[in-house]
C-alpha cells in the first residue's frame, strides 16, 4: 500500500486505462467521485451535439431521419451497450427512462406467469423501482402485488406465487453487489423470472446477463455510461423470451411497420417493440458519443481498476481516519462491491458539503452515508489520494462543523 | 389574390410576423413545408446545447441539478407551454413522449369512471394514440377497451360505457380541426371525459383547453415547437381532476420528495406527479430554449399569418394546377382547418420526391396524400408561392415519372 502521494502517482504512470481520461472533458482542480449519479461528458460530446443540431438537424431537417441515419441511432446504440451487459445486439434496445422501461418489462414477466402474482424486491432497492411495481400492482388490482422483504430474506421468500424478482445488481446506498448468477438460477429453480436493474453496474462492474441466464433487465444510461444528465435507458430481454414479449406501452416506434400507419398495434420483431413514442434524438446521439469510449475498452480492465481504486481509498480511509467514527458501509470484500464505497458517519452530510466545498465531489444519502464513486474511465489514483487527504483535512480542522455547510440543497 | 412573384414578397414586406424567420437556422435554397413533422432549430438552439454541455454538465457535473436549476427545468418549460394551450402554469407538465403521456392520463381518465370502460376515437386518430389505448385495454382486460369510429359517428357514439373521448385535435392527414369545444361538451353532458392530442397544434393553431372546459391533453414538443428530433412532450390536467389524479407510471420524479428516497410511492401535488423517470435535460434544454420564440408571439397573430399562408396556398394550386387531377384533401372552410393542406394525387408520392429533389420539402402519407405544413413562425409568403412553382413544373413536364423518385425511403 503506498504511503506517500509520490507513490500513488506511479501508480497512475503505470495504469494501463490512464490515456482514457484525456478523452473526458473535467474541470480543473475538482476530484470528481460522482459518477455514480451523473457521469461528466466527454471532450467530443459536445462537438457531436453541434453537429447533430447544426448539420443535421437544420440542414437535413425531416430528411435526417433518412439521410442521417436517426431511424436506426436507438438499435445503434443499443447495439453498443449490449457488450457491455453480456448481451446479444438484438438482446437490447434503448429507449425512455430506467423507469419506463422497468414498467415495460414488469408487465411482461407478470403476463408471463399469469397464476403468480407476486413481484418480489427488497427494501433496499431504488426507490423508482418500487415505485414503478406499485403503479403496476395498483394498475392491475388482484393480478400483482409488490412484496418487499430484507435483503436476507430474499431466498427464502421466493415462493410459489412470486412471477419476478426485481432487484438492482449494486445496492445504490452501499455499493453491495447481488450476486445475478446464483440469484437468477434461485429463482428459475423457484419457477420465477427475474429482472435486474443495472443502472449501478453497466460500464464500472463487468454484467453477463446471458452466462447468468437471465430474463430481463434495465440501466442508465448517465451513470457510468456517461450519456448525459436523464440519457436515454436501456433495457434487456433474453432472446428465448422474444416471442411472447408483450408491454402495454405499445407506441408506434414499437410497431412492426411505424410508417405504415395501420390502426392495429403490431409488435416489431424482439426487442425492437420495446421502443414506444418517437426517440429523443438528441439524447441519444450524446449517449451514442459517450459510448464510442467503451468501444476500445475492456470491461475486465474496468474491474480492475475500479478494485484498485475503491482498494485504495478504503485502505488510506483506515490508516488516515482511525480515530474519526467512520464505518465502512460498503463490503469489505471486492468481489462483493461495485465501483463505489460508502462511509458511515452522524455528520456524514456536512462532511460531504465541506468536501464539495473542497473540489471533491461525492454525495449524501440519508441518514449518514457519504457516497464515493470511483468510475475507473477516469479517476485516477491520485484523485483517491487526495479525496482521502481532503477527507483529513476537514476532519482534523472540524471544517464541517461551519453552519454555512448545514443548508439543503434541493437535489442532494 | 396575388398574380405575380412581386406582389408575393409585398405581403412578406407587409408581415407583422416576418422578423421571426431570422431566428431560425434554416438552409439556404430550401422551401420547409413539413415543420407540421419536424420543426426546424433556432439558431440559437446550439449555442445553448453548448453552454448546457460545456458549461453546466462539464463544469459543474452533479451540482448542476441545484446550481444550473435543472431540477426545475421541467416546470419551467411546462409553464411556457402552459400559454400556447389555454392552461394555467400549474396544469401542465413536461416529461417522456406524447405516446408515453397519453397512456398516463387514459390510465387516469379510464380510472375516474370505472363503471365504463369505453376508450372512443376516431379511426383516422394518429396510430401511436390508437396503439397506446389498445396496449392500456390489453393490460386491463375486461375494464378498458377501445371503440373506434368513423369521424360522423362519434357523437352519437358517446354512449353510457365511454369514459373518454380521445381525439387529435388537428387529422395528421388532412389538417381537418375538430371542434374541441363542443366535442368536449357533448363528452361531458354523455358523462365522458375528453382527451385531445395538440400534437399538430400547439404553435401554430390556438387552443384553449381551460375555456373548452377541457378535462386533459396531451402534445408534441419537437413540431410546430421546434424542440427537436422526439423532443419532450407536455401533458394537460385542468385543475379540478389534479387531487384525483392517479397514473400507474409512478417514478421518482413524480414522488412528493424524490430525495427522501423512501420506499413507498407518494405523488407530488398536481401534474408533477407526472413526471417518472430522470428528466432527459438536453433535449429539455434544446425544448426550452425553442419556446423562447414563442414568448414574445401572440397565437392570435401567429394564426391569422397561418390561414393567410393556406388560403395562399389552396388559392394558387387551384388556378394554376387545375389541369392536374390534384384534390384538396383539407377542408376549404379555414376554420376547419390546422397549419397544413394535403393535396390528394393518385401519383402523390412520386411527385413529393420530385419536389424535395428540389428543395421544397413537403412529405406523403399513403395512399395518395401530399402534405404541406405551413409554420407561421418562419414560412414566408414567397415560400407559398415558390411551392407552387415547383409543383406545377414537375407536374407540366412529368418530372415525376422518372424512376429514381419510386425508391421508398425508411421514414416518409
């Protein structure tokens, strides 16, 4: 373990994905361990916005569709993001939010087991994925409920009347990671489907949805893919469950021929029906840029070093801030982490503000976890170092007890 | 009646709204008439993507949500919208896509009279409308289907099992405008609501939902709005239904307190429960910054250049393209009428690629429709004039019989 700053920076001399981060556009002077929430863009992001609003957009007008190819960007993309998750091209498509997607792909496993009403999750799951079961399960009345149970509770609670399980792979408040293989065979062995929510997953932790044997899942498109504040989603199904793939969110971007403006709904083949109202272009074509990055990418090389970097941070946390009532609330254990570690701590959230305050940027969530990010397409060993040297600073000097560090912001 | 190019160009000299078209980037040598499909960019649009890119997402990453007000930025462009349709500020909302939105808010008609479960439209609705009912009915089994009518058997089908009446308020084929006011008020005394697309015409054809007595409405940001490829869309909700109002897309965004990040769903008061998923921002920000235009334009005189340019348009195409075979397709009363006028031709498709090969832009809908919008916003009197010039050449020389302009392109 290196114990000095000089040491840390031969750490990034020697990284094999250090050239990655010139690719980014980052503000100078900021240690950015957000990119959990919101991924930054990169340096060709905006070039491609201004080509796609000036040449494309007003110069081809309603031509572009054709001329420029925007009719086919939702499968292109897709296609991109599909490696990624260890999924097949036409196992993807790209389309509305994480949340409208989930919607999609819950109604279609509940359909799929008609005589179980159950959807399984646990409390600790993204809000908006409970929140999506619950418009459903009040949608549908006596045809599906949510059951939400501890996450120890999970196996045992997979019963004869549970349709789907649906659960995100990393934990988002402390970065714990399901374990999707052992999940997934659980809950088929149970006759149930599953549905996994990738949103903290897809482009920091190496996903192989068809070695797991999947059935459905959905992912973010902002986070660790870096396709801008509400980027457009994605969202998985397994090949063998094509056929019978029916959502109620049936748009005519979805239909088998859109232009052909029948009055009867007719699925597109696969996934392609996944796609419902007219695409957000311009969304899509900076999620489209963000992505270019992984395509020269190794996803294993990822894991490695965001391990090294959490390893890292985790390991100055203890050395550095012993005697300051931090607790690890992520898994000790790599193989059971994503690309984040969270601290406990009862001043956690002006702690956070006074590390902001300081050009290091993590997060809170209630009620005392300070949230860091370690996206290993960009930060580099030394941001850890001195996240950590921040993290002292502040604690040494009690620079988080300024009153001035105790006001809400409304997004947090 | 003009008789000359010369006298055209006096009615642009004498237009009160002709300033407006050097705010858009439109190209050199080309007549637009399809901004009834597409809306072009205003210059400015990519100047801010730009700052939105640079400035807001690269400089200030996560804290953009607070420091750059993009928390906010749904409600902001809602409450620009909210003046083009007739609607107080806090009626309307802005999130997902039309198709996404008005499966929202049939949900939510379909639930406030559960004793009927009739969805009625017209057969000439625009498919992704027809489409999302059908997927609301599906999922719903025996508590929602849709009837579909002709357009003259729509009032004496507003029986005692309709719910809600769902119309576009201007035909996507033929430019015909429905009567909202007593189509909503035959709705209500058969004891139905009433749920009107504006896709075709918020920007370019006054709408006063609140004075119509509307109950919702849903329409499209990226036509006559310019808001760019699948734009965001917007939602109406009148007043008196906001505290009833229940739709099964529950997300986070739609939560009273998104950031409490609770486990159990609770909607944020009126329409902003209607947001679901994270706000897709720059497609947002392209949306906002196109209705600037709008903030300084009267409807009423945006509508009055509107029935100038089709009645120029109608009036022309009769004296000039008489021999033709062509037949109006809109309805001739201008009352009647949208922002647009379809031309019915056997040969209509053929003859729309020969005038796109020449730079007017107009688009088909089968079998034999030519369509020509007509944004008030930026078409000029001589771009009327022009169209028709190049119609009656290709027709006079059977330009259109060459066998390139068979060649169907993906998107018509």
């Amino acid at each position: 373990m290196p114990t000095t700053r000089a040491e840390v920076l031969e750490l990034d001399a020697d990284d094999e994905l250090a050239g990655l981060r010139e690719r980014f556009a980052l503000p100078e002077g900021v240690v950015y361990l957000d990119g959990n929430s919101l991924g930054p863009p990169l340096a060709s992001t905006a070039e491609s916005l201004q080509r796609a609003v000036g040449a494309d957009w007003g110069g081809e007008l309603i031509r572009a569709w054709n001329t420029c190819g925007w009719i086919d960007l939702p499968a292109r993309v897709a296609a991109r993001i599909a490696p990624l998750i260890g999924a097949g091209d036409d196992e993807v498509a790209v389309a509305d939010s994480t949340s409208i997607n989930l919607f999609k792909l819950l109604a279609a496993a509940v359909a799929m087991r008609p005589d179980r009403p159950v959807i399984l999750s646990e409390e600790e799951n993204f809000p908006t994925d409970l929140y999506m079961a619950q418009g459903l399960a009040e949608l549908l009345g006596d045809r599906a409920r949510l059951e939400v149970v501890a996450r120890e509770r999970l196996r045992e609670s997979l019963g004869r009347e549970v349709a789907v399980l649906m659960l995100t792979h990393v934990d988002f408040r402390s970065g714990e990671l399901h374990d999707m293989q052992q999940l997934t065979r659980a809950s088929h062995e149970a006759g149930a489907l599953t549905l996994w929510d990738l949103a903290h997953s897809a482009g920091a932790v190496p996903v192989d949805l068809n070695a797991c044997g999947a059935d459905f899942a959905v992912g973010c498109g902002y986070k660790y893919l870096n396709g801008g504040p509400g980027a457009p989603a994605f969202a998985y199904v397994a090949r063998r469950h094509h056929e019978r793939l029916r959502t109620p969110l049936t748009g005519w971007m979805g239909h088998r021929e859109p232009f052909a403006f029948s009055t009867r709904y007719e699925p597109a083949s696969g996934c392609a029906r996944l796609l419902a109202g007219t695409p957000p272009i311009l969304s899509l074509i900076a999620l489209d840029d963000a992505l270019d990055l992984f395509s020269t990418v190794d996803v294993a090389a990822l894991r490695r070093k965001s391990v090294a970097l959490t390893e890292l941070f985790i390991a100055l946390v203890e050395r550095r801030l012993a005697d300051h009532r931090f607790r690890l609330a992520s898994p000790r254990d790599p193989d059971r982490r994503g690309s984040q570690v969270s601290l406990a701590h009862p001043e956690g959230f002006a702690i956070v503000q006074a590390l902001i305050a300081r050009g290091v940027i993590g997060d809170f969530r209630a009620p005392d976890l300070l949230r860091f990010g370690f996206a290993p397409a960009y930060t580099r060993f030394v941001d850890v170092w001195d996240a950590v040297e921040n993290l002292e600073q502040v604690m040494s000097t009690a620079e988080w007890e300024r009153p001035e560090l105790r006001v809400r912001p409304r997004v947090t």
